[in-house]
C-alpha cells in the first residue's frame, strides 16, 4: 500500500504521506498555522487549542490529528483567525504578561503571535487573577502569572530515570504547573536553562544570568513568527 | 526515606502498579483521612514517579485531600435543585451547629464542612455525604440533630434512622436513607425479567456477530447523552486487534439532576452487569471494569458481592456459562468526585490513575483506550436495556418509541413538581406530558439534559439568530420554555441524557439558576484547554455585571461571541460549558434585556453619577452630567 495520500489545506492540494500530523504536513508546505503547546518530538496534547482547524465543519486541532487522504482543510478564514486571536487575547487577561519587564521578550511565542494576530485591546476585560510567584528553587524562578499551562515543560523535561520535573496541579482554574520540590533540589543548570528554553512565554526563568541577548536582537525581532511561510 | 508500613501494605496489594494509584489514594485516604507530603514522597519513591506526578492526581479529585480533614466530613450538595429546596437554610444550620463556615474544618477537627456538586439525589433534596454515607431531606432541625449526635462520638451509622429507604436501599450490605421514586415502569423496569436469563440459556445459541446484528437491528443508541449507536460502537470496538478488549461500564453520573443510574444500579444491578457480560460476548472482550463515581460508594458493598454471586453461578470467570473460552470479568472502580471523568477519554485516564483530562481523538477508545486496549464505553441504562433487547429481540423493540429513537428513556425528574423520581417512558413524550406526569404546575422553563444542554425559551426563536447560532449550539439538551412544551424528547428533536429540571414562575432563572449551572462548569473543568479554564469565568463576570444593572447592550453580544471560542475545546464540557449563558440568551433574551441600560450602547466602565452621589447629597446639588 502506498503511503502517499493528498490532502487540501484552504484549496491548495498537498501530496504527502500517512502517519504525519496537519501541523506537520503544513510546516513541510509553508503554510502557517499558529502553535503554542506543540513542541516537536513531545507527546501530542492539544491544550492551547489555537491550531484550530475546520474539517467538514467541525474544530479539531491541527497538532494532534493525523492527516487523511482526502482530508479538506479549513486554515487561514476570518472565523478561525478570530477564534485564534481570541484565544491569545484570553492567554493575555487570564495571566498577567508586562512584556516590557519580561527577560522572554523577543522570545516570546505569545508575544510574537500577539503581534503577528495584531491584538490591540483584548475584547475581555482585564482579569489579570494574581498568582504566586514560586522563588523556592536555587536553579529558576517559576513565575505563575505568567503561566499558560502549556504542559511543554512538563511533556519535555524529565531527569536521567524518566521522572518529570514539572506536573499540573488542582484543576480548572486553580490549575497550576509546579516544579517538583524534591526533584527541583538537585537539578543541573544545562535542564534548567532548557527547562527556560522550551517554556514558550517567560513562566520559567533560569536564576542569574539575563538579557544575555539584547532587545531588539532577538529571535522574533528579526524574524516575526510565521514569517518564513508564506501565511 | 522511612518506612511507611501502611502505606507499604497498600502498595503491595495493588502490586506496585501505577495505573492503580487512584486505589492506592482511595485506601490511604480511607485510612488516614488525607494524603501528606511525606506520604507523597513515599509513594513517589516506590512508584519510581516524581512526587509532583502523585499529586498530580491527588489534586485533581475533590474527595481527595492533603490536608488533615475532620472525623466526621460533611460534603452538602450544591445542585440547583439543592438549593430550590431550602439548602441555604441547612447550610446555615450546619455552619452553626459545627461552628465553621462551609469550606473549612472546625478548630476542634471535628468537622469537615465542604459544598460538593451534585450527588445524585435531585429528586430528595437537600441531601449530603457524611463520611461516606447518604442524608437526604435534611433540615435545619435534623441538622441540628446530627451535628448533636456526632459531637457526642455516635459511629455515622447510628445516625441514620431505622426504617431505611425502599427495595435494596434497605438491604444489609446497603442501609441507606435513599428512596429510588420509581414512578413509572415500562419495558426496561418492569419485573418481568429473571436475571441472567439470556446469559444462562439462549447466549449459547448465538454467535457474537450474531448479538452484535440485533443490537444493530434494534437500533439502540447510548442513552448517557450523546446517542452514538450502540451496535455500530460494539462492532468498531469488536474489530479493533489487541492483547486485550476491554468493556467499561460508565456509572459516573454528575449531570446535574441526573439520578437514573443510582436507581439502576440499586435495584436492577444484575441487568447492568448482565449487559457488560453480553457486551464482553459480542466483542471478544475480556476485561470488565465499572466506573462507579465517589459518590456512590455507598453501593460498592452491595455490587461486590452481586459480582461474587455471578461468580459462583459462573457467569462471571473461565467458559461463563459453559461457553468454551469466554472469559470474562469485572471488577469496580471507583471514582474521587470529577464530573469531567463522565467523558468516556476522561474515564479511561482516571481509570489507569491519572488526572481526569479528556484525550485528543482521534484515536478513539475503540481503536486504543484502557493501557492501550481497544476499549468499549457503555452508559448503566445501555447496557441494561441491551439485555431486555437481547431477550426479547429487535423486533420487540420496535414496537415502542418513535421511528427514529425506538424503545423508552429513564426520565430524572427534579425541581418544583409534586412526584420527583425516575420514569421510564417511551421516546417520543411531549414536555406537555411529562409536566402532567410529574404534577408541574405553573412551569417557567424546564431544562432538558442538565447544564450542558440548553436553555430554551420563547421569545427569539424564528429570529435571524436561528441559523447562525444553531451551528454553534449543538444542544446535548435544552430549557425549554412554555411556548415549546409541544416539543418531543426525541433524537431529532430534544435528545437527552435523561435530566429534567423544571423551574416554576417563582424561579429567578438567570440570577439563581443560571449562575449556579456555571459555577458547577467552573468548578468542574479540568483546567486543561485555555478556553474552558477561563472563558466561563469571565462569562460569569459579564453575567454578574448585567445582573448588577450595569451591562449595556454589547455585553449581551459579547457573550455570544465568546461562546464561539469555547467550542474550540477538547471535550463536550468545555464545548457545553457557556451553554447556560447561551441558551438563556438564545430562549429567554427578554431577561436580559430586562437587565442592560438600554440606552447606553458604550460601556464607559464608570458612572460618574453614581460616584458623586453622596457629595450631591451633601451638598444638597442635582447632578448635571451630560449624556454621551
């Protein structure tokens, strides 16, 4: 059986093969879907939901749901764009993120999908909750508001046996992601810096060193997210 | 790292086994009243899992705690029913008689008063969950009563009066105060039935191809809510290639107002466990688990041992009931208080000992669920009416229903009517009847099919809203507002789980209704999908702001823009989970109007009128403000 299927993204015809996912498959074509949870090589959970696609009619997330032969993709449309930029505008309310006083900016994913989706005023009203700031640990700095319960750090950082670092705690609102105190102890630099690394806004903070890459030099500055793909 | 002989037992006995983790915390937590740090650390240490992945799981479930609870825990319920039967007035009672609000454990650790979402018991409100055991139409006076009682160091049981509720709610391995209300038998509760018929005698006749056929014939669909159909569900499962098939028998119940499956599991459990074995026949399976929620651990006695009887009769074991290589058998697992684990993804993580969180799908449960197995998921109320369908056959059923939902639906009926209860009626009952049936009078609006379904209501429905609003909508069930009680409980027109609320003229139906329907979503939520973390909360600000008189009419548009984003969510929680405020909307938009400046079209976020009005006074002025 051949592993060659054709897919349709926004009526553009796509040959390309079975197993991948449709952010995958997008990427390989230069098309743009915004992620923010995907993290390549991590186990597949669509929690941001902003890779939002339309298949007949129905939502489903771009990141997690295998391409189909025949699949017919609905992408870059006034309704989806919408609902993705709606859902960066609630990540904003619903945290707390001054990007101005932030060591991620630049780097920041939100930041960069803020931009590119051209959010000025968020439609909700400023929520901001307060959240605790966790500045127990001696590698990094865990900053709550600025959490957007991702779950990268917790799919991508795991010690020698396979443990993880990081975990969810409670549920629906009170949903936090904590660092493990009795892991967090003897933690090396190199997994905190990655642990940085790997979070997409500025939630996990390697301790000391900073702004070792100035404003206006960094990764999104030069190169707006998504920029590389045609759109 | 200490010993911990306890736990260490505990651990042994569920071998060490990870995905058992919510018996592991279920025992500890029975044992020790709370799950500690340092205990975290044990289990951490012999699980070979970080410490943040055992709580992980332990913080998600509502019964379970951290924290030192009290000897005696009271979990009062917090359904809108609850409250329409003077929970306020018992809750009260209880702050008093154990001298702490709710929320907290007294100073003296005797009590644990916690609020808790539905339990099951809609139709014998106020109701509450004293350490493990079921109070129903508690009031002031019988609170004071009990709080005397514990404080004077009475076991729980000694609380309870004599005369238990009806049928097996008296049975010894039972005792509970429950009354099962059944109010009107047809084909499915009727007593015309033996038990295990089918599985003693004409089973053998059959090929499981053959079960699957009349299953499919019959038309069944799954009766928790969704309607999926049965047979084509037991045929995806049954094709599916893996080491193991597995049948799950979902008895989380937590729609709001929903209580159908408390009596079945009560009074027909030999049905329920009959169809997962029929289940298990037809699809080759061989793992049985039924997922009974926390608050129903008042049963678990009873049902273990109707399985050890199925066991000893040999229709549960090696070659049930002779046949040569069936082998099938079930074993009950229960849950800690999460209304998200009715998801049958959800269900499936709890069960392997993970937080509730709904799965990505695909992959479905039929193609990979339980530890990777193919995985069939099937409501109390299917997999008991598959055994009468069995038993009679397809043709039979047939007879009752409408052309496109055939057979009958276990009705929970709650709210202001004379006779609450269970009533089985065939499909195709118009909400006219079943207010008659009930002894409603002076109904403002019924909900059909819990929160998560819809409210409908008179006034704006042939406007330009319809369609465009219909395709977000999709109702799992509605309110139903008097213009509509024509209206049929059907597949193709008010489909339904099995909830009915109904709410008379007196009720205020945004201020008290829908704002407890989206604190239940609040709490419920498992916190995973940005939208439905946040959005309900910020719905419920708005709905606050326009309660308060100071919503304008954007805020109401704004609403129904934001339910949009909500459908972005995995599961049909967080899909549903605006749906109080959107439907009410939708049906009943008046009381909104009612409630908005309808002559302000900005919301300039501050009334400076408002603000100076105690200086004006002082100063004996009129304000003088220009309107914008």
């Amino acid at each position: 059986m051949s592993n060659q299927i054709k897919i349709v993204i926004d009526g553009q015809e796509i040959i390309t093969e079975r197993g991948k996912t449709i952010v995958e498959v997008a990427r390989e074509n230069n098309i743009f879907i915004p992620t923010l949870c995907f993290f390549e090589g991590a186990e597949k959970k669509a929690n941001c939901r902003i890779c939002t696609i339309k298949i007949n009619n129905r939502m489903m997330t771009s990141c997690t749901t295998p391409v189909v032969d025949g699949m017919e993709i609905e992408n870059n449309t006034p309704e989806l764009n919408d609902i993705r930029k709606s859902i960066i505008e609630l990540l904003f309310v619903s945290g707390n993120h001054f990007c101005p006083a932030c060591e991620k900016s630049g780097n920041c994913e939100l930041q960069a999908l803020a931009y590119r989706y051209q959010m000025m005023v968020p439609r909700f009203p400023y929520w901001f909750p307060k959240k605790q700031i966790d500045a127990s640990n001696k590698k990094i700095i865990k900053e709550q508001n600025r959490c957007i319960a991702c779950k990268r750090c917790i799919k991508t950082i795991f010690d020698e046996k396979g443990r993880r670092y990081f975990a969810f705690k409670n549920r629906g609102q009170k949903l936090e992601v904590v660092l493990d105190q009795v892991m967090g102890k003897t933690m090396s630099d190199e997994i905190a810096k990655k642990a940085m690394e790997n979070c997409p806004v500025g939630s996990i903070l390697y301790r000391e060193t900073g702004f070792e890459v100035p404003i206006g030099e960094r990764k999104y500055e030069n190169e707006p997210i998504g920029s590389n793909l045609k759109g | 790292m200490p010993e911990n002989n306890q736990i260490s037992e505990i651990l042994k006995k569920f071998n060490n086994d990870r995905s058992r983790l919510m018996d592991i915390l279920l025992e500890i937590q029975e044992k020790q009243n709370f799950v500690n740090e340092e205990d975290i650390k044990f289990l951490s240490e012999k699980l070979g899992v970080s410490g943040g992945e055992i709580n992980e799981t332990l913080s998600f479930y509502h019964f379970f705690s951290d924290k030192e609870l009290g000897k005696y825990n009271i979990y009062l319920n917090d359904s809108i029913t609850a409250n329409m039967k003077g929970r306020t007035e018992v809750k009260k009672a209880f702050e008093e008689a154990c001298a702490t609000p709710i929320g907290n454990v007294s100073e003296d650790k005797q009590f644990g008063l916690f609020s808790t979402s539905c339990i099951g018991m809609n139709d014998q409100e106020p109701a509450a969950i004293i350490n493990n055991k079921i109070f129903t139409q508690l009031t002031p006076y019988r609170v004071r009563q009990l709080v005397k009682g514990m404080r004077d160091g009475k076991p729980i049981e000694d609380l309870m009066y004599e005369n238990f509720g009806d049928g097996n709610n008296a049975d010894p391995d039972v005792k509970a105060m429950v009354f099962n209300n059944i109010r009107r038998k047809s084909i499915i509760l009727k007593n015309d039935y033996e038990p295990y018929t089918f599985l003693k005698g004409k089973i053998r006749d059959y090929s499981p191809e053959q079960v699957i056929k009349v299953i499919e014939d019959s038309n069944l669909r799954g009766r928790g809510g969704a309607g999926f159909p049965t047979g084509l569900k037991w045929r995806f499962g049954s094709r599916t290639d893996g080491a193991h098939r597995v049948i799950i028998c979902n008895a989380d119940e937590g729609e709001p107002g929903t209580f159908k499956d408390r009596v079945l599991l009560t009074q027909y459990p030999e049905m329920v466990f009959e169809g997962m074995v029929i289940a298990a026949f037809a699809t080759g399976a061989d793992i049985g688990l039924l997922y009974l929620r926390y608050e129903y651990k008042y049963l678990l006695k009873f049902l273990n041992r109707k399985l050890k009887e199925m066991q000893e009769q040999n229709l549960l074991g090696n070659n049930i009931s002779g046949i040569r290589d069936f082998n099938f058998s079930i074993r009950i697992q229960l849950g800690a208080g999460a209304y998200v684990c009715g998801e049958e993804s959800a269900l499936i993580e709890s069960l392997e000992g993970k937080r509730g969180e709904p799965r990505d799908k695909p992959p479905f449960p039929v193609e990979k669920g339980y530890l990777g197995y193919p995985t069939i998921i099937n409501n109390v109320e299917t997999l008991a009416t598959a055994v009468k369908i069995m038993h009679h056959g397809a043709n039979w059923y047939a007879n009752f229903g409408t052309k496109d939902s055939l057979g009958t639906k276990l009705l929970s009926i709650s709210g202001d009517c004379k006779l609450p209860g269970i009533y089985e009626v065939e499909w195709g009952i118009s909400i006219k009847e079943v207010l008659e049936m009930c002894g409603a009078e002076d109904a403002q609006a019924i909900q059909v099919g819990g929160p998560s379904g819809m409210l409908i209501g008179m006034k704006d429905f042939d406007n330009l809203d319809k369609t465009t609003l219909m395709r977000w909508y999709k109702p799992s069930g509605m309110m139903v507002a008097e213009r509509f009680f024509d209206r049929r409980l059907s597949y193709s027109d008010l489909p339904t789980g099995g909830s009915i609320i109904i709410f008379n003229n007196q009720r205020d139906l945004l201020g008290d209704v829908v704002l407890n329907f989206m604190d239940f979503f609040i709490e419920e939520s498992c916190g995973s999908c940005s939208t439905c973390r946040n959005l309900p909360v910020l719905m419920k600000m708005k709905l606050e702001k326009i309660l308060a008189g100071n919503g304008v009419k954007k805020d109401i548009e704004d609403l129904l823009s934001w339910g949009k984003t909500l459908k972005a969510s995995r599961c049909g929680l967080g899909q549903t989970a605006g749906n109080p405020i959107l439907s009410s909307i939708f049906n009943f938009r008046h009381l909104y109007e009612r409630h908005v400046q309808s002559l302000k079209e900005f919301d300039n976020g501050f009334d400076l009128e408002k603000a100076v009005e105690p200086y004006m006074d002082f100063v004996h002025r009129k304000p003088m403000f220009h309107h914008f």
